[in-house]
C-alpha cells in the first residue's frame, strides 16, 4: 500500500492495520526464534545424508538391475514378504511364481500378471492365453543381459526400438549427399542423392527349451538363471543367423545384401586360400567414415586356419594372443561359413565381413516377449507326453535391415 492511500484510511482503519502490523512482525520473530534452536546441516553433511540414503537403495541391485536401470523388489502380485527382499530370490520371485503359474493353469494369475508388464511397458497386447503372457520384467531382462554375450548381431549392431510392427527408415542408396561452394547470393545447385527406404518389419522369433514339470514347478535362481542363458543362446544364434546370412526368409543379412562389395582373394580357389594380403585388402574396400568402428567377422575354423598360416619370417601371421588383424579386431560367430562348408572350395563364396554393424546393420525390437507352456506334441525328438516333460515357447519380436551396404565388404574366395 502507497503512503497516500495510508493516509485516505479513517484514524480507526489506520490502527487496524497498524496493529496487524506488529502482530505478523511478533509472530516472524517468534519463527526465527525456534528455528535457531534447530540443528543446522551444511553441504557436506546433507550431503552424506542423501549419499547414505542412496547406497542404502542400492545395495542390493545385481549388475542386471544395474544394467536396466531397474530397482529389485515384487510387484503387488507378489507375495508382501518379499517387497523388500533385495536378494537374487526375492528379486526372481515373481518369474518363479510365473513358472508355477504356468505350471498350474493359474490363468487368473497370468493374466494379471500380464496386465502388469503390460502397463509397464506401455504396450497394447491383451491378455491372451493362446497366444501365450508376457513374461515379467526381471526374466526378461536377464534374456536381453545374456543375449549379447551369445550374439554377435546384438551385441554390435544398431538396435532401433519399434512401437510398430512396421516402420520406414530412410537409408543410402548409390548416391551420395554433396556440398557445394556457393557464391553470395548466388545459386544453390541441386545436389542429388539417392536415398532407398528400409522398411524393419517385426517378425516373431521362438524358443523351445524342454524340462521336466517338476523342474520348472520347483525353479530356483540357478534353474531360472538357466534358462534364461539357454533362451539367449537361442535367440542370440538365430538372430546372427539371419543378420550375416539372411536370404529373405524372413530377412536379408549382410552376405545378400543388394550393394556390398566384394573382397576376392587374390589367388587359388577355397577359404584356405585367404592370406594376410587379402584381408590388408579387404580394409581397403571402406570408406574412412566406415573404419573407426570396423571388424572382422569369421567361423572359429578361418580364424583357426589364419592362426595355423606361418609368414616368409617364420612366425605365425596371427599370434595365439593377438586380437585383431591389422589393427582392426575380430570376432568369432558360429554360423559364417567354415573351411568345411561344403561351398568352402568353389569359387566367389561369400563366407566373411569386414565392416561396422553399428553403422549399417539396424535390428528393431518391438519390446515384449511371450512364454507359453507346452504340454503335448515332440520337441528335439522327444514325446513331451510320453517322457512327462514341458516346452517354454518363449517369443520375441525383432526385425532386421541393412542400413548402409557401404559399410561392409564380403570376403569372397
């Protein structure tokens, strides 16, 4: 309030507010007074309180907690006991109690349980007893912690998170994008690249591990632990399977691919006829963009003959300890081509890749996985009715495309 409205007040209203006054004044000083009886906290000791607070959070979270980013602990379908249970049994809790509900028909469980991973993970799947439940989280993510150890593909290559089941990305066509020098405010010419879509469509991947009822009724975190390696390692050959060697069927990997160049050998006719000049040569069929992040991908067995190769000098062209081939590393994968292929000895068979994964391998995951328990039909050759046993038929949902064919070269003989 201004001066001059003050004095328009009546002698009363001035009094008024003048004893409002000293009555908000008496009350501020009364604050002041039991605030400075309380114990003050600097920087340093608030912050040893949140630090302690945030060790104590934690202390129980294993390196797949760390890794998601995910606190351990049950949901509300899990038994109250176990909500602060920080071990690795109380943190599978709700995938034991998902087995048992497989286990049992407890189709009332399951569903609500899907319900939840579904609101988790904000998807749009139903419950579906056919189609099999969404699995909980912890498994889940335990199958994605071990896939990459198993996997090449997804351990290397661009992973592209999909909400859809299709979805266009644009990617390098034969062309290239150009600058151009312009003058002041003189024409932009037209710089013409040719782009290509490449569309990622979600396909359905399965597992079928086999156990015993009991087994699965009674898993632990050891049988749970398991499992998940055996359904990663599944998922994790085939997902190489169709990135190196993919015909269409449901998706075109690198050794297909409409675009990548080629690296022949320089002579002979035959995997066994690679040399230490012909993979020199391959690093040479990249563009430097593509370089920073490349490597070789071979079977064991070339990498196993590259080892066997002695030079002019007398010493091995590759080392029992060395990890890479001309500065560039190298990784094994199980399902390239061998040196006892049965096209490892004709000529022009791709059977190798030098290039970046990253920078032109895209591999969508759609986000969800599905468990349903089998009780009839062969597995593997086994009767699953007459042996008393069961099949997890596990599903995840990925798509894969090559991105940039100019990222890579084939090794060919």
């Amino acid at each position: 309030m201004k001066k001059e409205e003050f004095e328009k007040l009546s002698p009363e209203e001035q009094d008024a507010m003048l004893e409002n006054i000293k009555s908000i004044q008496a009350k501020q000083e009364e604050i002041k007074r039991q605030d400075s009886k309380l114990p003050q906290l600097d920087m340093e000791q608030f912050g040893e309180i949140i630090n302690n607070a945030i060790e104590k959070r934690l202390k129980g979270m294993s390196e797949v907690d760390k890794k998601y980013h995910m606190f351990p602990g049950a949901e509300k379908a899990v038994d109250e006991k176990l909500k602060n249970d920080l071990s690795k049994e109380g943190k599978f809790a709700k995938t034991k109690m998902f087995f048992n509900a497989l286990v049992g028909k407890d189709v009332k469980t399951l569903n609500a349980m899907h319900q939840a991973e579904n609101v988790k993970a904000n998807l749009s799947e139903g419950t579906n007893a056919a189609g099999g439940f969404l699995v909980p989280e912890e498994f889940k993510a335990e199958i994605l912690r071990l896939a990459p150890v198993y996997g090449v593909v997804r351990r290397n290559a661009r992973i592209i998170p999909m909400r859809y089941d299709t979805v266009n990305i644009p990617a390098a066509g034969a062309t290239d994008q150009s600058a151009i020098w312009t003058n002041e405010a003189a024409q932009i010419l037209q710089t013409d690249p040719n782009f290509r879509q490449l569309v990622l469509t979600i396909n359905k991947l399965a597992a079928l591990p086999k156990m015993t009822n009991e087994l699965l009724a009674d898993a632990n975190v050891e049988v749970i632990n398991y499992l998940a390696m055996l359904i990663s390692e599944a998922f994790a050959k085939e997902e190489d399977n169709q990135g190196f060697n993919g015909t269409g069927s449901p998706f075109v990997g690198v050794l297909s691919a409409t675009g990548v160049p080629t690296s022949p050998h320089a002579s002979g006719t035959g995997i066994i006829c690679l040399s230490y000049a012909d993979l020199v040569q391959a690093t040479g069929n990249l563009y430097t963009n593509a370089l920073a992040n490349a490597k070789f991908y071979f079977h064991r067995s070339v990498v196993a003959h590259l080892r066997s190769r002695i030079a002019t000098t007398g010493q091995p062209i590759l080392t029992p300890s060395q990890s890479d081939i001309g500065g560039f590393p190298f990784e094994i994968t199980e399902i390239l081509p061998s040196t006892a292929h049965a096209s490892a000895q004709t000529d022009a068979f791709a059977y190798a890749v030098f290039g970046d994964l990253r920078r032109g391998l895209a591999m969508g995951e759609r986000g969800s996985m599905t468990m349903k328990l089998l009780e009839e039909g062969t597995v593997g050759g086994d009767n699953l009715g007459e042996k008393d046993m069961v099949a997890l038929r596990v599903i995840e949902r990925v798509a894969l495309g090559v991105l940039l064919p100019s990222a890579f070269t084939r090794m060919v003989t």
